[in-house]
C-alpha cells in the first residue's frame, strides 16, 4: 500500500507546476464585484488568494494583476481564508510570475 501511496505523490508532484510566492494585493472580480485580496502564490496555471467569504468551486473569476491581461479562471478549492483558482487555458501565463 505504501509503494502505491508513494507512486501516487511522485505523479501528482511530477504534474505540478512551479509556483511562485507573492505578497501583493490584486483586483478579484467574482459575481460582478470587485475586491482587493492577498495573492498568495502564482503559477502559469493558477493561484491562491486569501479571500475570507466562502467561494464554490467552478465559481468564474477575473484577477487582475498590476498591467498584465485579466486572468480569467475558476474557483478550485475555498477553505480556512484561502481559494485556490485554476486558470482558464485561454489566460495561462506564459514563463515565470514575477512581482513588480
């Protein structure tokens, strides 16, 4: 059971892209409103933001980041303050996120 276990966590790992730590603050559009909220960390297919309203995921979001083009995706997970977004295949970034 282990070795399966830990084949699992070395596929997983191996799918995952690099994410980069932030500390700004970046425009969230969900549901026709705008908020300020912590980026968390950033990555080509998406992020995590602080967020303290409970989101469902699948929920559309836009974050906007400084001058870059909106970031169109959708809620993946929300628990503890903390959502994670995936980015529509549209808007993923190309090359590494860097803070400005």
């Amino acid at each position: 059971m282990k070795r399966w276990v830990d084949a699992l966590k070395r596929l997983i790992d191996a799918r995952r892209e690099p994410r980069r730590t932030a500390s700004q603050y970046v425009g969230l559009t969900v549901a026709g409103k705008e908020h300020q909220v912590p980026l968390l960390d950033i990555s080509p297919s998406g992020a995590m933001i602080g967020f303290d309203d409970p989101m469902e995921a699948g929920e559309s979001v836009v974050i906007h980041v400084l001058d870059r083009e909106p970031l169109h995706g959708q809620v993946r997970w929300s628990r503890g303050g903390r959502v994670g977004i995936g980015f529509d295949p549209a808007t993923k970034q190309d090359g590494e996120y860097e803070e400005k």
